[in-house]
DNA sequence: TTTCATTTACGAAACGTTTTGTTCTTTTCC
DNA sequence: GGAAAAGAACAAAACGTTTCGTAAATGAAA
C-alpha cells in the first residue's frame, strides 16, 4: 500500500511509526490520558523532531466539533465592536478557539444570511451582538442546535444566555450626574432602532420624572447610534431656542460626532453646553475638556462571554439562559460643568 | 452495524439511501459532475427533504483544504481595519470561504503567535496588514506552503503578493494640493514605524523638495497612525512659534486626532490652518469644514485581494509574487483655504 | 451484428483523528 | 505465591467526504 507523497505536516501515524506505539495510545497522550514515563518521553521526542501538530479537522470529524466560534457583530466599523471583537477574539484563541467574524452591516438581512453561514459552517456557537431587536432570525442555529450568547443587546421576544449592561440603569446614572450639577435642561441623542439606545432612553426618561422635570420630546433625539446622526442631532439641538444646557449621548460614536458638532459650533463645551457620553477610548481622556463617560468594563464582558459560550458547547444541558448584566463606572471628566444654582429652578423631588 | 443514534444533520449516505444510488454517484453531482437527468431529479429531491448540507469539515479532511482564510490586521480598531475587514469578509464569504480574523494590536510578538495559530488551523490563505516591517514572522506559514497576500503595506526584506496604493505618490499628491493653494509652511504628521507612513513621509520630502522648499525637521512630527498621536502632535505645531499654515495628516485615525486638537485650539481650520488626510468615512463629508481627503478604492482592493488569494489557493503556483497599485482620488473638502499670494514667496521650482 | 469508445455508476480505499472493547502487564493484598 | 484489581497498550471501527480503478450501459462506427 503506497502512501501517496505529499510534502505535507507529519500526521499521528508518522509519529506511531517512529515511536512504535499505537494510535490509540498517542491519541491518549494527546489527550492528556496517562501513559508510561518512557513512552512518554518517546512520544514528545518524535512529536519534536517531526513538528507534529493535531489536525484540528480531521479531529473536528469524529468529535463533531470545529472549535470555531462565530461572532456576528452588528457594525463592525464601531468602536464598541472593535474594542469587542478585539477581547473576544483574543480569549477564544487562548482556549484553542477560532473566531470567524461576520459583521451584519447594520441590516437584517444580512444578519440572517450570516447566521445561515455560520450553520453551515458547523461552529461550535455563535457569539451575537444583534441588528434585530426579535430572534425570529436565529432558528437555524436553534434546529442546528448551536448555542447561542448575546453581548450588549436582547431581545423583546425570546430569552438568551447574555452579557451586558443594564443599560437603563447606566443612562439614568448619567442622567443623575447632570442633574447633580444642577443641569435641567437636558437632551438625549440616542437609537431608537437599537436595543441599548432603546433602553437608554428609557433610562433617560426615568431619571427626568423622577427628577419631577417633564420630558420634553425635542430634547429626545433619535437615530442610529453612529458619528453621522450624533453630529446632526446636536447641530439640532444647539439651533434649537430652547437650547438645553447639557446631552446624554447614546454610545461612543454619537459623542464624537456631537462633540465635532459643538467644536465648530459658536458655542462650546463645557461653558454652554455640558456632554456625557458612553464607552470610552484613550482619546477620551486626551482631549479638551477630557470627557466625562459611563465606561463599561468590556474586558470583563468580553470573558464572561467567552466562558458562558464554552461552557455551553461543553455541556450541552438546556439550562435555562442566564443573563448578566455588569456593573458601569463612571469616568470624571471635565465636559460637564456645574451650574450655579440661581435659586429659580426647585426640584420637586429629592435627586 | 448499528450506527449511532444522533439528531444531527443528514450526510450524503441518507441521500444514498433515499435515492439508492451510490456515494460516489451522489458526491459526483454535488461537484458538479454529470449525472443522468433522472438521477439528477432523485438526488435534488432527496436533498431537499433531508436539508442536506454538505459537511465541510469531511470534504476539507479529504481535500486537505479548510475553505478559510485568515486575516491578520494590524489593529482591528482602526477605522481602516474595520472598513477592509467588511468588504474582505463579505467577499470571501461569497466564495463559501470563511475568515478568521486576528487582531495584531500593533503588537509584533502577538503578531507572530496569530501567524502561527492561523498555521495551526490549517487555514488555506492568509491576507495581512502587517504590523512588522520585514517579513520574518510568516516563515511558517511558508513552511506549510499557505500563500500570502499582503494588503496596504509591504516589506522592504522579501516581496509577496500585495495589493494597496503607492503612498509615496498619494502624499506626494497630497502636498501638491497644498502647494497649489500657496501653501509653503507644510507640516506632516504620520507614522515612522509603519510603513504607509514612512512612505507617506517620503512623499512629502519629494514634493516639498521638488517645490524647493527646505525641509525642516520641526514640521515632520512621527509617531504610529492614532487618533492620540494626531491630536497630540497637532498641538505640538499649534504651539509652534512658527506654526505651519498646512498640515498633511499620515491616515484617519491620525486626521481625527488633529481636527480634535484644532477645534480646541484658539486657531481654527481652514483660516488658520488647512488640514488634508487620508482616507474616507460618512462623517468626512458631513463635519464642517467637511475634510480634504486623499481616498483609496477600498472595495475594489479588497476584491482584488481575495481574488488574488483565492488564485493562489486554486493553482498552487510558484508564480513570482505580484503587487497591485491601486489609484488615489482626491475628495476635494473646505479644509484647505488658498493663501492669497503676497509675492515674497517665490517658488523656486514649477509646482 | 460486432467492436470500440464514451458516458455513467459503483465499491472500496483513502483522509487523520478518537473511541471502544479487549488483551497484556504490573501492582496490591491476603 | 496466587488471585484480584488496576493500569497501559492495542487493533479495529468509526466520522463524512472524495477519488481511484473498474464495471456496466449506452452510442457510434465498421
């Protein structure tokens, strides 16, 4: 029986042959199984000399696994997916994962199809940051039975392992600090097509009332969280009689565009206007006023997602999905000034 | 011989026995083979009732062929990653091939160990944007004989297949602009330590010398392509006591980082300083002054690199490597005023 | 018709692992 | 010293494809 020659990696039967073991029990020390000391120290000279390496596929076959994890990104031109992919791919190449990434494009559409893709590719699970805000589009990976974690969003309909924030919470916090610098007139430039932007408006909305400061719908600005919409809407917002003293913006992206928005303004920040954002980059603190931000602790976020999603490949009980949501912190900054109380304003509820 | 009872998907031998043909026959179609047009009918029927969906993991372990490719950037939170790895991703995605992505992190130790991970997994091809210069780090992947192809900058120690711009010409451009609004206080920012930049500095040294203007080294400002960098070094020649009036920013990131520092600043872009970048993004267009920009066909090199690459695959030749040059075009922008010409400047030379 | 060439289908052997049930060897304990 | 228990190693059968060599069927040419 010849052996086809190919000049291609060393495969476990070179190193049986040169050690004189058997598969089996190389498999085994592969595998970490116990093995005589001195066949071991055969096994690891001949792996050494030949440059053995497992054959993930062919691996991946008998076992019915690829370790490959798929990560759908919502945008992946985002900072916040940047920063994600950038942790998330690190921790599942640590633990021998591939990631492969599909970036959704902001469109439903695309999403579905890459989620088909991913199934077809037999990853091991799907790691999700989603367009849509319902799951309809995920049933392929369900009937493939892939497990599936959610990062900074769910969804209305069905429930999911995920990670996030609360971020209805997180707004209202940064609502809370503007209010503590005695701000009232406050506006929130946020996505009302986006779950995070959703709930942050929400967040928003429920530190004003509870403030007894009546909402007013100019000062709720809605649109995709991105530069482009966070520079209109505070254009917007600073041509409006009404101008309000400070803006909650909606993610990282917004602030920069609102921030672009009031440098060439005639008005500026933090004199006329007081801005918070979320998420942070190292510009954050570099600039002028630095920026006071919500910051999530991505890192953290990121391996938690990692480990919910290995833990569900490895054991593929029906837990019921668990949800964390992570706590934020807050970054000083000096784009939020303190106005001096002028006695006129009376809150009419404790803040 | 009982065969394991497993709600997985259905392989080419249920097709065989719901159409009692052969594997071989069954397999023959599936590549397009030719099968009589009745048996075409039964196989196409069984198919469909059985969703069956060819394993990609069986056929690579045959083929010796994983259909992914890596991609190894050199930072993935760059703008200029995010937007390659999109049109890269959906690119390959059209071909069935899937993309790992690995993110260097302008790091070239992690770079080196991604290389060899992306090695490990077998993956077909690999496209880099590198962060080293030289290319010792792919040693392995040459090794194992998975071709390259290098997207936006190349080696000055060993050539492969490379697609990008010729960045000496497109800066060189750049300061031409400039040089035609009367500028003759031109000052760059960008990167010494990768290679786009140093080339892109040495665009502006021809051009300025070809002006015959005197180089001086106060108005070459280094250091890597980053929205820091490009604000830090702003401030640097805004602080100047002879500030220039015109400043080429080395990539977008870097152009962010010096509209932050202007904006702030007690100048103001273009009456003070006129700024021209790299590269393009929505929010370009839509700030004010809306930027002038040196852009690159993105789509049509990434296209051009994963048709590259997946040629490469195809036929392993040991054709010589290949570099593609892609032309710049200029988006004209409000960012560059023209200097009223007060007759002490005279050039020495024909811009 | 017969012969030869062409097309289509088939069985079996790969591809490089893991896993299962069995055999062989060593250790432990009375 | 012998039996039982434990530990290692092994051969062979999977995993789901492709491919190779051959056989059968069809069509064309003589």
């Amino acid at each position: 029986m010849k052996r086809k020659v190919r000049f291609v990696s060393a495969t476990m039967r070179d190193v049986k042959n040169k050690t004189g073991l058997s598969l089996a029990t190389i498999s085994k020390y592969l595998n970490g199984g116990n093995v005589l000391p001195e066949n071991k120290i055969l096994i690891e000279k001949a792996i050494e000399e030949l440059h053995y390496e497992v054959n993930e596929i062919a691996r991946g076959l008998v076992k019915n696994k690829t370790r490959m994890v798929g990560i759908m990104v919502h945008d992946i031109e985002c900072y916040f997916s940047g920063k994600l992919l950038h942790y998330i791919g690190e921790e599942l190449r640590k633990c021998g994962y591939a990631a492969i990434i599909c970036d959704s494009y902001n469109d439903e559409k695309i999403e579905a199809e890459n989620l088909k893709f991913l199934v077809s590719r037999r990853v091991d699970g799907i790691i999700v940051i989603p367009v849509c805000m319902r799951a309809g589009f995920l049933k392929p990976a369900k009937q493939a039975k892939i497990p599936i974690v959610l990062m900074d969003r769910s969804f209305q309909d069905e429930e999911f392992d995920c990670v996030g924030i609360d971020n209805r919470v997180a707004a209202y916090r940064a609502v809370r600090i503007l209010l503590e610098h005695n701000h009232r007139d406050i506006a929130v430039i946020s996505s009302d097509v986006e779950y995070t932007g959703v709930e942050r408006i929400k967040g928003y909305e429920d530190a004003m009332r509870q403030a007894g400061l009546e909402i007013q719908e100019e000062y709720i600005k809605k649109g995709r969280h991105s530069t482009e919409v966070g520079y209109e809407k505070m254009k917007e917002l600073l041509a409006s009689p009404n101008r309000p003293t400070a803006v909650l913006l909606g993610n990282y992206d917004t602030m920069l565009g609102g921030v672009l928005a009031v440098n060439e303004s005639e008005f500026s920040c933090p004199e006329d206007i007081s801005l918070i954002g979320f998420d942070t980059l190292m510009i954050t603190g570099v600039v002028s006023p630095s920026w006071y931000m919500v910051v999530q602790p991505m890192e953290k976020m990121c391996k938690k997602a990692v480990e919910l999603m290995l833990n569900r490949i490895e054991r593929k009980g029906d837990e019921a999905p668990v949800k964390m949501y992570f706590g934020t912190t807050i970054q000083k900054g000096e784009s939020v000034r303190t106005i001096e109380s002028d006695g006129l304003h009376t809150m009419t509820a404790p803040i």
